[in-house]
C-alpha cells in the first residue's frame, strides 16, 4: 500500500470518530431524559456519522493532512463536551460540542470529494439512527410517564392518610378545647369568689390600721413638739455660752495680734535698715573693683608709652632729631597718653562714688545704734531727717577740679616724658 494512502486511513482521527460513538452511546440515556438536550445529542450523533460516512468516501491522495489534523482537535474537545455532559447532565456541553462539530464540518468542506449522485448507505444510517433514537426516547418517556404515576399513586395515598390524620387532630383539639374551657369557668368562678372575700378582708383590716396609724400619729406629733421645745431651749443656752467664749477668745486673739503687729514692724524696721546699708556697701564694693580695674588699664597704657618711648629711643639714638621724628614719635605716644588720662579719670570718678556709699553705708548701720538711748518720738524725727538726706538723691558727678587735676597730672607727666627723651637724644 502507498505511504500516501497510510497517512489518511490510518490518521488519529478515525479513532476519535470511535471513541466519540461511544462517548454518544454512553450518554444516550441522559440525553433522552431532557427534549432539549437530546435535539443537541442527536445532531452530534448525526454529524459524527455523517463525518465517519465522508471520510470513508474520500480518496486518500486528494485529502491534504492539515484538514484531518484539524479535524482532530476539534473532535477531541467534542468528546470532552459530551463527556462532560453525561457527568452533569448541562445542556450547555452539548450546545459547546454543536458549535466545535461546525468547525470540523469548515475543515471537511475543504477537502475534495467524489461526486454520487445520492449515498444509499449514508441515508440508511441516517434512517436506522433516527428509528433507534425515536424507540429510545418513546422507551424513556413510558419509564418517566411509569414513574409520574407510581409517584401520583403514592402521594395520593399520603394525602389520604394526611386528611384523616388532620381530622383526628382536628377533633382531639375540639375536645381539649371544651374541657379547658369547662376547666376555666370553674377556675373563673372560684377566683371571683375568693377575691371577694379577700377584697372584704383587706377593707376591713385598712380601716382597723389606719386608726392605729391615726393615734400614733399624733401621739409622735405630741412628742416631736416636746423634744423640739427642749431642743430650742438648751441650743439658746449654750449659743449663748459659745457667743460669751468666742467673744474672749477674740479679744484675747486681737491683743496678741497687735503684740505680733508691733514686733514685727520692729523687724521689718531692722531688715529695711540692715538691707539698706547692704544695698550702699555692695554699691561701694562695685566701685572700689572698678577703679581697680581702671587703675590697670591706665599703668598698662604708661607702661606701653614707656616702651615705646625708649624703643623709639633706641632706633633713632644714632641719627639727628627732627621734626618728623618727633612727629611720628607724638603721634605714636599721643594714644596711650589719652588711654592713660581717661584711665585715671575713670579711677579717680570710682573712688569717689566708692567713698560716698561707704561713708552712707556706715551712717545707716550706725543709726539704731546711735538712736536707742532716745524715745521713739526722737528716734522718729531723727529717721525722718535721715530718709530725706539718704533717699531720692541724684547720684554726685564728678567736679570739673578733679577732671582738670587729673588732666594736669596727664600733661606733667608727658612734659617729664618729653624732657627726658630729649636729655637722652642730646646725649
């Protein structure tokens, strides 16, 4: 045999066609239980066999490969739906099958075919397939038609059953009715009675109480009375008591007061005093630093002006003086003069201001020393006179005679300064 012919017959998809016969065989059963979805399994089955039919009447060396391949895979995913189908029983399977048996038929029509006029065998099959599919589903339809009426003839005989049980039911419940009702005129009539005879009771007993409530009412009033009189009466006699003792204590309370008053404005007199005279002393001791630290400012200018001077000294010893020189030489001095003259004013404003609080410092310490032979009327004018002289007084600046004599000891000393300097040029 050819190879050409080997390829088509023995192709992948003549065992396919096989095997979807049998999965539609298979599901025959669950596909004649539902109209719906044995129309969908009746065109796979018709189509499978019109399939199987053409490609039995090909020639093999007309039909190209690829079309058969294709053919293949569309069958296989034909038989997944169907048997998936028969799993689940969803037309939905057999509707998915329909739609990939019409691409297969797309792959077929491309593939050449004899012409025949009518194919016998193809209509026998198609026949025969249809005659077996009525005589099934008439055969299901009888089994299901057997099964509706064994299932009406078994509910009708429950419902039989249930009608004659719900009358029974129905008569227990009428009887259970009439004896309750019997039951609760009884109950009805014996309660009434007892509720009058407890009703005539309790009347009886509430009056009987509230004449006993009545008389012990007022016999508490007439003690309430009483004891409240008695009350009123000690409460005034010891508010009384209280007002008399309250009214010493606070006498007693005042005149220490005034005791404690005077003591303390002693003291206060004395801290004021003593606070002062701290006050002026520490002023003193901040002046007396600063004049110390004047007082170094302006020897370190001297000393420097001294330096400078014989440094100067030493760099022209060998040349003749002339003015320029001397100029340079005044003006190079002319800075630490001025530093030492504002120095020394400085100093001398310092010990001034230190000299006037020392000396306030010591007068206020020596007041209540000095004052405590007087009486307090004198010791009053005299700190009356005192506080006029101490306080609200504009601090002392210094006289222009201190400026201008620390100004003439400033010249005195750059004259001396100059002299010498000219002495040793000479030389």
């Amino acid at each position: 045999m050819s190879q050409w012919i080997e390829r088509i017959q023995g192709h992948a998809v003549f065992k396919e066609l096989a095997d979807l016969e049998q999965s539609l065989e298979s599901s025959r059963e669950a596909a004649q239980a539902d109209s719906t979805a044995f129309d969908a399994w009746e065109r796979i089955e018709r189509v499978t066999k019109f399939i199987k039919t053409f490609l039995s009447d090909v020639d093999p060396l007309l039909v190209p490969t690829s079309h058969l391949s294709n053919a293949h895979s569309q069958l296989q995913q034909v038989r997944n739906q169907v048997n998936s189908f028969a799993g689940n029983r969803t037309v939905g399977h057999l509707n998915e099958a329909n739609n990939q048996l019409d691409n297969v038929l797309s792959h077929l029509g491309s593939i050449p075919r004899l012409e025949k006029t009518a194919s016998t065998h193809e209509l026998g099959e198609a026949a025969s397939s249809y005659k077996k599919s009525i005589g099934g589903l008439v055969r299901s339809l009888e089994k299901q038609l057997a099964a509706v009426v064994t299932e009406k003839d078994v509910l009708q005989t429950k419902l039989q059953e249930l009608t004659a049980e719900v009358a029974a039911q129905k008569q227990r419940a009428d009887n259970v009715i009439a004896q309750m009702q019997q039951q609760f005129s009884a109950a009805q009539e014996a309660r009434q009675s007892d509720a009058a005879t407890s009703e005539t009771k309790r009347s009886s007993e509430f009056e009987s109480a509230e004449e006993e409530r009545a008389q012990e009412s007022e016999q508490a009033l007439v003690t309430h009375q009483k004891n409240f009189s008695d009350f009123l009466t000690a409460s005034k006699v010891q508010h009384d008591a209280l007002r008399e003792d309250l009214s010493s204590q606070g006498k007693f309370l005042i005149a220490a007061l005034e005791t404690q008053k005077a003591h303390a404005e002693k003291v206060v007199g004395i801290i004021s005093t003593e606070a002062v005279a701290h006050g002026y002393g520490k002023t003193a001791d901040e002046e007396r630093d600063a004049a110390k630290g004047w007082r170094i400012v302006a020897v370190s200018a001297l000393i420097v002006w001294i330096v400078a001077g014989l440094i100067f000294f030493a760099l022209t010893y060998d040349k003749d003086l002339s003015l320029s020189a001397l100029a340079r030489q005044f003006l190079i001095s002319t800075p630490f003069v001025l530093l030492a003259g504002f120095a020394a004013l400085q100093v001398s404003k310092h010990q001034r201001a230190e000299r006037i609080n020392r000396q306030q410092e010591l007068e206020i310490a020596a007041i209540d020393p000095y004052l405590a032979t007087f009486d307090g009327d004198t010791r009053n004018e005299v700190k009356r006179a005192l506080a006029e002289k101490f306080f609200g007084q504009r601090e002392l600046e210094a006289t222009k005679g201190d400026s201008k004599n620390v100004l003439d000891a400033v010249t005195d000393i750059a004259k001396g300064m100059k002299q010498v300097q000219e002495a040793l040029t000479k030389k």
